[in-house]
C-alpha cells in the first residue's frame, strides 16, 4: 500500500487546508471545518471495525488506542463550542467520504483497512507536524489539538512499525489488490474533501 500510495500521499499533504496548515495560514475556523468534515469518517471506521473485530484481517486494524472520534468531538467542542454542529457545516466531500468507507465495510469489512492505514499512521506521523505548526498559527490550544494525541501509546515509533507489520501480514490472507484499490481511493477521498473546505473556508459574520 505504501509504495502504490506514494504519489497520492505528497498531493494529499499539500492540498487544500492542509497546504494552509503547512504555510501557517490556516484560520481557527477553516481547521475546524476540516475537524468537521473528518468526523463522520472516522464515526464509519470505527464503527466498521468494531462490527467486523472477529475477522483475521480486520482485526489487526481495530486497535482502540487509535481511535479518534472522542477527540474529535472533544476538540470540535473547545474551538467551537457545543453546538459546533450547528455552526460548522458539513460538505459534500465530507458527506461522500464518510458514504465510502460505509461502503468499505460491508461485507467482511476487508476494504476498511486501508481507510484505517490511511488516517490513523497520518495521524501517528504526518500529523504531530500539523500539531506544531497549528500551535503557531493560528495559535490554536492544547486542549483544541487532542485529536494529535494518543495517550495509550507511549512509544509511536514502534508502535507503527507493529501496526504495520500487522496490516501487511493480515492483507496478504485475502484480496490485496482489493485493499490496495480502497488505500488509492481513501487518499484521493482525502484530497478532495481537503480542498472543498479550503474552499469553503469563509469565517462566518
């Protein structure tokens, strides 16, 4: 997956509020979009993996300790506040993204790996840089960037080596082009919504 991915996973990082994030000119209100936007993703995940726990190659990807819809909605809540549902919408691209991994997981749930790869290593990874760079600008809180924490794992590098060591042993039972095929969509998935909120990135009077 890695190596198929390559390419998409550069254009994903500098998409959209991601590249606004990485040049220090995401607002507070564009980087919650994307929270937003995210969420019901990641709902589908967690949601799917869990429902499909008992099967070998699922399994090796349902590691609580990554899950991120607590902190998601603890984070959506600080920046926002409570009724950030009302006050953030959800786009199109964050409608359809969250669509596809539902569809992803039915069945045996294989395809929902490579939705679980795609976010939680970013997250593991890419995203301790976004951590820092959010902290600068637009000065954003501890208590706003607990989606980039993972408390239950003490040391991430060997962490992800673990998990992908698991993934890959658990993909090579069952169809890998199938699961390589949904790694390719969940990226472009993520591009997409990436630019519809940089898009849509418009603070509200």
């Amino acid at each position: 997956m890695r190596d198929r991915t390559r390419s998409l996973h550069t254009r994903a990082e500098r998409s959209g509020i991601l590249n606004d994030v990485l040049r220090g000119k995401a607002s507070r209100y564009g980087y919650a979009l994307l929270l937003r936007n995210l969420l019901p993703a990641y709902q589908q995940i967690e949601a799917g993996l869990e429902a499909n726990r008992d099967s070998p190659v699922v399994r090796a990807s349902a590691r609580r300790e990554l899950y991120r819809t607590p902190a998601l909605t603890a984070d959506l809540t600080e920046l926002v506040g409570r009724k950030w549902e009302n006050i953030l919408p959800l786009l199109a691209a964050g409608k359809e993204y969250a669509r596809r991994v539902g569809v992803a997981a039915e069945g045996t749930g294989v395809r929902l790996v490579a939705h679980a790869y795609t976010r939680y290593l970013g997250d593991l990874s890419g995203g301790q840089v976004l951590k820092r760079l959010l902290a600068r600008s637009p000065g954003l809180r501890p208590q706003e960037l607990s989606f980039y924490d993972f408390p239950q794992i003490e040391q991430a590098n060997l962490f992800k080596k673990h998990y992908l060591r698991a993934v890959d042993a658990a993909v090579s039972i069952t169809d890998i082009n199938a699961v390589v095929g949904e790694a390719i969509s969940a990226f472009e998935l993520n591009i997409a919504l990436s630019e519809a909120v940089q898009q849509a990135n418009i603070t509200p009077a």
